[in-house]
C-alpha cells in the first residue's frame, strides 16, 4: 500500500547523538539548567494559578457571606418586631388579669395567651456559607486575619441568642 505523500515529507528530528557516548560536563550543565528552569517556571505558574484561583474563591465566599448576614439582619429585625409584639401582649393579658372584669371573660385571656404562644419563635440563623468554610478548611482563604477571628467570633456567639 502506497504511503500517502504528507507522511513522507514530514521531518524527523532526532536528539543530537554525541560520537562514541563522549559528553563534556558543559553538555551535562545546560541540560540540567534547561530541565531545571523548565520545572521551575512550571512551578511557578501553578503557584500563581493556584493563588488567582483562592483570591476567586475568597470573593465568592465573601459575597455569600454578606447575603447570609443580610438574611440574619432581616431575621434578627423580624425577631425584635415579634418580641415587641409578644411584650405588649404579655402586658395586655397582665392589665386583663388584674381588672375587676377578669370573671367576667376568660375567652379574652385564653386568646391574648394563644396569641403569646403564636408569636414566640426561635431565631435561625443562616450559616452555610460559614460552615461549608468552616468544614473545608476554606477559613484560610481570609486574608484578614482580624476579619477571620471576628466572623468565627460571631457565630460562636449566636448560640448565646
């Protein structure tokens, strides 16, 4: 079968062949160097990459982080309102209970006490972007050492809400 003409113009290179296995040490030297530089600029831009790449990921965290504090304020401002609404509540049933008309209704302070047991509920909070960093060891994207100490500082202390 005859070879098709593209393969049979193509040009071999061949590694240089030193007569009779003779090499001086300036032939060892540059290889070394050349293989030597090679590995190394190819460190260095894995370690340049890997560095672009955990500043991208830090942003991200970030970002994510911002949005779950903005759901924790929107939250936290629910709670408060809650809070306010359950104190004046509690005050009204108090009043009620200690008027001279408290014989006269009970189905008034069963239903401000229902009301009270309604508007009770416990704060969330919406860590996942702290916990995902947290478990993956993704804390040590932070450059801020002093911002780090004060997110885990944060939601060490929800727990105490």
């Amino acid at each position: 079968m005859p070879k098709p003409e593209a393969a049979q113009s193509m040009e071999v290179h061949h590694p240089p062949h030193h007569e009779h296995g003779q090499r001086n040490w300036k032939s060892y030297t540059r290889e070394f160097l050349m293989l030597f530089l090679a590995v190394f600029c190819g460190f260095l831009a894995e370690y340049q990459l890997e560095h672009r790449i955990d500043r991208e990921r830090e942003k991200k965290y970030i970002k994510s982080m911002v949005n779950d504090l903005k759901y924790d304020t929107a939250n936290f401002s629910r709670l408060i309102h809650d809070g306010q609404v359950t104190m004046a509540l509690i005050d009204s049933l108090i009043t009620f209970l200690q008027s001279p008309q408290k014989n006269e209704s009970t189905s008034y302070s069963y239903l401000i006490a229902r009301r009270i047991t309604h508007t009770i509920t416990p704060y969330e909070i919406f860590d996942r972007t702290y916990a995902q960093m947290k478990s993956s060891g993704n804390l040590r994207l932070l450059k801020m050492q002093e911002a780090a100490d004060h997110i885990a500082g944060y939601y060490s202390d929800i727990p105490l809400l």
